[in-house]
C-alpha cells in the first residue's frame, strides 16, 4: 500500500547543470526537517534555497519545494529537490533521504501514485510515459493530448453511452411493467449504431496515432520465387535481402524503415508462403513471416505474372486474405516481372504490373501505397491520438463486443435483449479497462513498470 515514503533521482543519469531528487509519502516532513535547513513549516508550493546536509555533512545548496497533500503530483506530500546536477550529489541526497525514513522508488511508482490516489486515470499516465520517451514533435505532441486527457474525455464518452443504453436495457427487463420509456428497437439500433461508429472512429485516431509515431507497417507477401525480396531491396533502394532464384531463400522475415513519398514505413519481406517447405528454421521463417503478415497495415501480395497461377499462388492468397482480415486495408495485389509479360489469367483482378528487376511500374506502385494511407475514409476528419498497445486491444475488443449486441438487436424484435446486455457489460469493462479502473494488479505492473524510476 502506499503509507511508505519513496525517494529516486527524477534526472537522467550523467551530470547535466541541475538534477532533481523526489520524495513523496506521509513522512516526507520529516525527510525535509532531517535533510534541510529549514526551522519553521515550509510553505506548500514556494521555491526556498536550502542546504542540504547528510547529519553533519553539508552535501549541496538546492532549491526544495514542498507539495502538500493533495495538491501535488502524486496527491501526497511531496518534497522536489533541484540539487546541482552531479550524480555524485544527487546519489548522496538520496541516500540522505533513504537514511532519513524513505525508501527507493520502484520504475513508475511516482506516476503510480498519482493513479491510485485519482489525479490521473491509466490513459493520462500511459500519456505521461510517452510523453517521457516522444523523440520527436510529432510524437511529443500526441502524447501531451494523452496526458491532457483528450483519450479520457473521449473514452468517457463512449462509457457513459454504453452506460445509457444499459441502463434502459436493464430496467425493461427487470421492470417490465414499470413506466418508463421503453427504448423501441429502432432507438436502441440507432444508439447501438452511433456507439459502434465512434468507437470504430477513435480507434482509427490511435492508427493514426500509431501510423505517425512508428510508421506504417507493410508486410511482403507471396508465394516462394515471385520476387518478394527483389521487390523489398527495390522499395528500399539497396541490396538488404538476398535475392536467389532457388525457391525457399528467405528464411526469415527481414525487417527495415524506408520513406514511401513521405509516409514512414516499416516493410518486411517475408518468406515464401510455401506449403513444402523443408527444414525447420524453413517453418519458422514462414511462421514468423505469417505474424508479420497479420501485425501489418498493410499487405503487398506479389505475384509472378509471368508464369500461370500456380496452387502456391492459391495458398498465399488464402493466407494473406486471412492476415489481411486483421489490417485495416485491403492487400495490395503486384504483378511482378512484367518485363518478362504477363500471363493473360493474371488480366483479371487488377493489380500493378512492375518489374523488380529493372523498376518499370515502381513509381505507380509508391503512389498507390501512398494513397492506400491516405484515401482512408474517415482520415480527415479523425485526429490522430496517442495510446498504448494495450488501450488500442481494449478499444478493439469493445468495439467487438458492440458490434455483437448491434447484430443481435437487429436480429430479434425485442431491442436490447439479455444476451444483448451480456455484450454491452462487456464494452463497459473494457473501455474502463483502457482508463484503469478496477485494473488488475498485474496490467499496472505491466504498465507502470516500463517508467523510468522518479517518474
Ligand atoms: N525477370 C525478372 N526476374 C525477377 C523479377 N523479380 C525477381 N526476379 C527473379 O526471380 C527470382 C526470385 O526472386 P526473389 O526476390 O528471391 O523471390 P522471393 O522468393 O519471392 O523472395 C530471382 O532470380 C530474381 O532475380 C522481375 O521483375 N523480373
Ligand atoms: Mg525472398
């Protein structure tokens, strides 16, 4: 529980100008009165020079603050440090502190605290650790959103409908002869629909939250010798995989960032989609290549378009719709060696003829994953919002739930009927999952234990 009083060095390690040691917890007084030269009470939020001193040791001159409870960080009492910046300092008033009652922070307590005690919820302190980690603008910009609370508010939103409809829901079959306004079926399908619609919409916000910070992920597939790898050293501009015309060569998914007119990617060129594939490290290249195909944005099915459909060609298209069913876009179909012809059963179907080999078509290839990212309906009008991994699963699984209940509302004359409600519950306990509440202790562990320790 939290009645103990933690301490950590909230600044990077190495000396910069200044660094900052944190304390927080019931006994933080009596850390300032041990550590401080204080006499009197401090002031709550007032910067004050003081020395600090280990017993008899002066050890710095700082500036310390006190927080008093509830108004600080954690929503206990807390004292901040800015020592001068040695970690030599900063170890010693530490240890100062640890001798005087507090104990050494765990990664992330800090923020944990705030969490427990209610001044932020899970959503704003996932925002916090991005907001920590941004190296960029771009990302810093969407994680300050996060801690600001914009995910919260939105989340919030989508429980209190799901709430609504609950609680109608509940009341007409618990009560069915009380007077309250039945929600027809036409009313409870309108709000089931709105409910699907903006949670299918702020989960488009996090991919393109997502899409921004990392890239989008375009995986490469298709049947073994159909250029795969030609085609990612293509795409890329250098020779990063090996290209042979023995079939099975790529054995494992090779990974590398490249721009495609602007947009970060992340491709990956799989291993042939081959169903006799000899060896084991073959099977587990393929099996690696199969989750690449599925964690992907998008998927290049390559075929060579100069030989007649073949059943390998037939297998990887059954694997990359099945992937392909996951991702947001629909695969994007590359008739390859087109400078040898393409074979007129490939006429059908659409695709973009390209040769790896010498590059004719590449350029319209570029555009039309360009455009795949960026003709996304709702893309205009959706911001794009940070959150984490385990939010956006949340977020998914919700709106899983809610498109169960919407069907089985459709299906039956009744409205919402109890099978209905077990879904919706459902959306409820997820959505409040992607703002911590009743969070199993090991989803907070996982949480705040990716933190720095101080933060
Ligand atoms: N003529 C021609 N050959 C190609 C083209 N793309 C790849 N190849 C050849 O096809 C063979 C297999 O290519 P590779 O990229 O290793 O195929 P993967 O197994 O799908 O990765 C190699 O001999 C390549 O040189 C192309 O556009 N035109
Ligand atoms: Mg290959």
């Amino acid at each position: 529980m939290t009645n103990d009083t933690i301490a950590a060095i909230a600044s990077p390690e190495g000396s910069g100008a200044l660094g900052v040691v944190r304390v927080s917890g019931p006994d933080v007084l009596a850390v300032a009165r041990s550590l401080l030269s204080w006499r009197e009470a401090p002031e709550p939020a007032r910067a004050r020079l003081a020395r600090v001193r280990d017993e008899d040791e002066l050890l710095d001159e700082a500036v310390a603050v006190y927080f008093k409870a509830p108004r600080s960080y954690t929503g206990e009492d807390v004292l901040e440090l800015s020592c001068h910046g040695s970690s030599c300092v900063l170890r010693r008033v530490l240890e100062a502190a640890i001798r005087a009652g507090a104990r050494l922070a765990r990664p992330g307590e800090f923020t944990r605290r705030a969490f427990m005690n209610g001044r932020i919820d899970l959503a704003q302190a996932e925002g916090v650790l991005a907001l920590v980690s941004s190296r960029t603008d771009r990302a810093r910009r969407l994680a300050m959103a996060a801690l600001a609370g914009g995910l919260s508010r939105r989340v919030r939103h989508l429980k209190e409908m799901t709430l609504d409809l609950l609680a109608l829901g509940e009341a007409l079959i618990d009560h069915p002869d009380e007077p309250i306004a039945p929600l027809s079926r036409d009313e409870a399908q309108g709000r089931l629909d709105a409910l699907s619609e903006e949670m299918g919409s702020l989960l488009e916000g996090l991919r393109r939250g997502r899409l921004l910070r990392e890239g989008a992920r375009i995986a490469i597939g298709g049947r073994p010798n159909a250029g795969k790898s030609c085609l990612f050293n293509a795409l890329l501009g250098t020779e990063r995989a090996i290209v042979c015309d023995e079939p099975g060569t790529t054995r494992d998914a090779i990974e590398e960032t490249a721009d495609i007119e602007g947009l970060s990617c992340v491709l990956t060129d799989t291993a042939g989609l081959r169903s006799q594939a000899r060896d084991r490290a073959e099977l587990s290249g393929i099996a690696r290549g199969k989750e690449a195909l599925r964690a992907a944005d998008l998927v290049l099915f390559v075929i060579d378009a100069s030989a007649p459909p073949s059943a390998e060609d037939e297998s990887s298209r059954e694997d990359i719709e099945t992937a392909a069913k996951t991702s947001v876009l629909p695969a994007l179909r590359v008739l390859n060696k087109s400078d040898l012809g393409t074979h007129e059963a490939w006429s059908q179907g659409g695709g973009i003829a390209v040769s790896a080999k010498t590059g004719a078509g590449l350029g319209a290839l570029r555009a039309a994953i360009r455009s795949a990212f960026s003709l996304d309906p709702m893309g205009e009008s959706e911001p794009a919002m940070a959150a984490s991994l385990r939010q956006a699963e949340d977020l998914r699984s919700a709106l899983k739930e809610a498109e169960a209940a919407r069907r089985l509302c459709r299906e039956s004359d009744a409205g919402i009927d109890e099978r209905a409600l077990a879904h919706l519950r459902e959306v409820f306990e997820r959505l409040g999952s992607m703002l911590g509440e009743g969070s199993p202790e090991e989803i907070l562990d996982a949480v705040f234990s990716r933190f720095c320790v101080g933060k």
